[in-house]
C-alpha cells in the first residue's frame, strides 16, 4: 500500500488511464477518491443554504453568501478532478478485467447528465417531465451496482 500511496504510483493510479490495477488496488484508490468526493458534498450540504442573499435582510455586498459562491467553484473542481482520478482507476481495472476501458466513463457522463437534470427540471417544468431525473437516478443507481460488480466483486482470473 505505502507503493501505491507513493509519488510515483499516486501518479500512475490517478494521472492515466495506461496499465491494469488489482481489485484491491481499485477499491482503495475508490476510497480515496469517494473519500475527498464525499468531504467536498457534505460540507457544501453544510454551506448551501448561506448561497441565497436576501437585500432585505443583508446589504448589497454580503461577505458570506461570496464565501459560499468561491467554496462552490473549488467544488466544482474538486468533483470534475476526482471524476476524473475515478476513470483513470475504473479504465486500469476494466482493461484487467477483459472489458473496454471505455466503459469507465458512463458512470461519470450519466451522473453528471442526472445531476443536470436534477438542477434543470424544476426550473424549466414545461420541457423537462418532472420524473425524468427519477429515472436517470434509477439508471445511474444500475450502472453504478453493474461497475462495482464487474470492478470490485466479481472474480475474474485476471483480478
């Protein structure tokens, strides 16, 4: 594990997509990324409701609530930049599993389709059916189970 965690094998799990991983090695680098993921989501949970300024009650410029719009920029870094660590890690392990590597990314494109969704649908309820990011949620919950089967819990001969 101290090789993984490593310069030089941070840089290989995390910077490409060239080369197969072990499955112990795909969950520990889906941890990691999960974990940073995870940290990043809860403290903007924690901050979201100081991103509405009301003029009524604050004044034109409101430290706070710019604050929580400079946190939402580096969040929006931080989930596109684990996004991609997490196809890098997925793409090594689909190569050692015998699958396209490919395949690593249509968690990601879905999640972040289902996440579009989600913010769109209420704003503009004419277009967007009301159940459509149900749905997505229900398909990107599917492929999510179907890529930690292949990746992590299947047997295969060359995991």
């Amino acid at each position: 594990m101290a090789a993984i965690l490593s310069g030089e094998g941070f840089r290989f799990l995390f910077r490409t997509d060239k080369g197969e991983i072990s499955r112990e090695t795909w969950w520990l680098g889906t941890a990691m990324t999960g974990g940073v993921a995870l940290v990043a989501t809860v403290i903007w949970f924690a901050i979201q409701p100081y991103a509405n300024s009301d003029l009524s009650r604050r004044g034109l410029f409101d430290p706070t609530t710019l604050g929580v719009y400079v946190y939402l920029m580096l969040y929006a870094f931080i989930v596109l930049l684990t996004s991609v660590c997490c196809y890098n890690l997925s793409a090594k392990r689909f190569r050692a599993v015998g699958r396209p590597s490919s395949l690593a990314g249509l968690p990601l494109a879905l999640a972040l389709v289902t996440g579009a969704a989600h913010w769109v649908a209420p704003r503009v309820p004419d277009m967007v059916p009301y159940w459509s990011p149900w749905v997505l949620d229900a398909a990107l919950v599917v492929v999510i189970l179907w890529t930690l089967n292949e990746l992590g819990i299947r047997s295969t001969s060359s995991s």
